[in-house]
C-alpha cells in the first residue's frame, strides 16, 4: 500500500471528498457513543476523525503511514484516537473494538478471510459497515460516469496508467461486497443511500486524479510535472469553463450476525 499510494496522502486528504454529515451521523447512531470502532483502512482519517468526536474511541488502522502521518496532522488535539499502522491480516494483534467501518477499502482485502475473523473478533451485537460501495449503475466512481472521466481515462492510457488496477487489485472477485457480506456471518444487512451535489473546479479534479493508487505520485515518478499540465490542458478544452458538477452518491452497507427474536419474528409474519 506504501507503493500504491506513494505521495497521494496529502491529495487525498485534501481532493477526496469526504462522505458528508449525515452518513457520519448514521454511523455514529449506528456505533453508539459509548462504543470503540475500528476504521480498517482509515487513509488519512476520512471517516476516522469526524466519528472520533461521535464515539468513545477510534482505532484508525492503515498500511501506509504517509496516511498515518496525514490523519495524525488533521487530528489535531483530539484525544480518543489511535492511529495504527497494520492492515487486515494484523487484526488479531489490535487492541479490543466493538464495530467495524471500512470506507473504500475492502475491495484490497481477501473480503471472506477479514469476515471470518471479525466473526471471532467482534463482541454480540458488533457491526461491520462498508462505506461508499453503491451497487447501482452508474456510481459516481465507477469510470466515465461523469463528465470529465472520459478525459482523464484518455491522459491515464496515454501516460501508460491503467485504470483499471485498483478494481482488479488483490481479492477482488467481481461480487459486490453486499453480496460477499449476505453469505458472510454478518447477514443481516441495512443499506441506507445518501446523495449530494459537488462541484470540481479544474485544481480539484487534478488532485483528485493524484489521490488514485494507479495515477499516484509514485506510481508517475518523474513525469509527474508533465502529466498534471497534460490533464490540465486537456479538461480545459473539453470544458473552457473549468467547472464541473457531480452528483455523489454514498450508500452504507451495515452487516450484524442474524438476532434469533427477530429472525423467529420474521418466520412468525
């Protein structure tokens, strides 16, 4: 993950758009305020530092520690977060924790094996939440969904960068993570939608493309400079305007072990 994500943390901190107060007020109401909710995956704390100031603590997890050291830095003062560095194959090494959120990042893990070994980690009544992962199509990440994707895709294949890495990275099967979580022991599943509007301004879309692992700084080495003025200047002639609009959609997947009263109420009905 080092590798992937070489020199985007300070991108993603500041271009990834964060997934907005209402799906953190869902999972703090989901978490509880006296719960301990690990973040596997945090990067540079998108999700961990807003619920920190929701919940009783926070376990940021990461593999890369430039997204420690940016998580770290917009932490601030706050005190009731623990940043970590480890990824899903350390879990058994973590400090206790009573839910599990993951905000784009399961799709890099052996999705069953991390499931599995939650089943034996978390207490009764622990939740797994996936955030960001909208089954319907055209999601506002899936590639040329919006409007300036089809530029960026053309500058990616002409500097050599395959877009497609990320999706096809590690475990990834091709089942939605709804899915890989139904035939998981957290099957009982809630799915909440939460839509906003954005707007992307021609530095914001840059950055953004830097954040990527298959278009990261590292990844782009010393013709870096050449690629950002590139992108420039080709979304600029397809849009002289430099103004985007997008609309982000973010759903909730929230994964808990089947309740026996219910299921048995369910049967009853």
């Amino acid at each position: 993950m080092e590798d992937l994500f070489g020199g985007a943390a300070s991108y993603y901190a500041r271009y990834r758009p964060g997934y907005g107060p209402a799906v953190i007020e869902h999972l703090a109401e989901t978490s509880g305020a006296d719960s301990r909710v690990l973040d596997l995956g945090c990067g540079p704390g998108t999700i961990a530092v807003p619920l920190a100031r929701r919940v009783q603590a926070v376990l940021a997890v990461d593999p890369a520690l430039e997204m420690l050291a940016e998580g770290r830095r917009l932490a601030g003062d706050l005190p009731n977060i623990v940043w970590l560095c480890g990824d899903s194959t350390t879990l058994r090494a973590l400090p206790p924790f009573d839910h599990v959120v993951m905000g784009r990042s399961f799709h890099w893990m052996n999705r069953r094996s991390v499931l599995a070994q939650l089943d034996e980690l978390l207490p009764p009544g622990g939740a797994v939440a996936l955030v960001g992962p909208v089954r319907r199509p055209g999601e506002p990440w899936q590639p040329d969904a919006q409007p300036w994707q089809p530029v960026e895709r053309r500058v990616c294949e002409a500097f050599g960068l395959d877009i497609h890495t990320a999706a096809n990275s590690f475990h990834a099967t091709g089942e939605h993570h709804h899915d890989v979580l139904a035939a998981s022991p957290f099957s009982e599943l809630e799915s909440r939608v939460f839509t906003r509007r954005l707007t992307w301004d021609v530095d914001g879309l840059i950055g953004l493309q830097l954040s990527y692992s298959y278009s990261s700084p590292a990844r782009l080495g010393d013709r870096l400079a050449a690629f950002v003025e590139t992108l420039r200047r080709a979304l600029l002639a397809d849009n002289p305007a430099g103004r985007w609009e997008q609309k982000l959609v973010t759903e909730v997947i929230t994964g808990r072990r089947p309740c026996p009263e219910r299921r048995a109420a369910r049967h009853a009905r």
